[in-house]
C-alpha cells in the first residue's frame, strides 16, 4: 500500500475508489477515439470532472456550476451521464448502479440490452443525471 492509497483510504466514503488515468471514448471527425484523462475508478466506473457548457441542451445560465462529475464505463470508455450532485452523492449513485448488473461483463455490442434498465434507474433521480454531451470532453482542447 502507498502512502497516497493509505491517505485516500481514510477518507469517509472513498472505500474502493482509486484516483488514476481512465480511458475514455470521445468524438472526432469521422467518428470516435480514446482519450486518457484523470479520475477516480470503483470496479467498472470511471469518474472524472469536466467543464460543463449546456443544461440539457440548451445555453448553460450564469448561476450554474460551471463543473459537473461525469460517469464514464470503463470496459467500453463510453460516458454514461453527467451527474449534477458533489461527488459524495456521485459515490452513492455509482455505487447503486453497480448493483444493477454485472458491468465488467457489458459491452459496446450489448450495452443496448441496459437501455430500459438504466433509463429507468435515471428517472429515480430527477435532475440529478444529465446527458454528458452537455459538458466538454478531454478531445475538447478550446476550454
């Protein structure tokens, strides 16, 4: 154990989660490619902050929080939501979606199957999730 892993294990709610380099996928011309960026990682989910530039889509108000935690699938890099709660809440989300079923095994080929399941577990929490597209991306250089 490092001292870093040592210090981040003592801190209330962080058990399991290890900060680190996440792959993610983004969008670029033509269609889409890997990023690295830097997160907090629990089992299947990555973590990580990114500007946020819209509120569902539409220009983001001037009394919003410019920042937003993003929840990315790590066995297929692709971002999941955007979470618009501080990051003990994100935890405690991450972690209920975890119980829905077994992640690691969930690919980009049947992701699709979760849809319901998960679009379901979204509306549990109203104005908590957002689409990710609504933040800027590590292939987003102009921040």
């Amino acid at each position: 154990m490092t001292v870093e892993t040592a210090a981040v294990e003592k801190w209330p709610g962080w058990a399991g989660w290890t900060p680190g380099g996440i792959r993610i996928r983004g969008p670029v011309r033509g269609g889409t490619d890997e990023f690295a960026t830097a997160g907090w990682i629990k089992g299947a989910f990555g973590v990580d902050l990114r500007p946020r530039v819209a509120l569902w889509g539409k220009p983001l108000p001037d009394d919003a929080c410019g920042w937003a935690w993003v929840v990315t699938h790590l066995p297929t890099g692709w971002a999941m939501c955007g979470v618009d709660a501080p990051m003990s809440m994100v935890q405690m989300l991450v972690d209920a979606m975890a119980r829905l079923t077994d992640w690691s095994a969930i690919t980009a080929e049947t992701a699709v199957f979760m849809d319901k399941r998960i679009h379901a577990f979204f509306s549990e929490h109203p104005g908590v999730y957002f689409p990710p597209s609504d933040t800027l991306g590590p292939w987003d250089c102009d921040i």
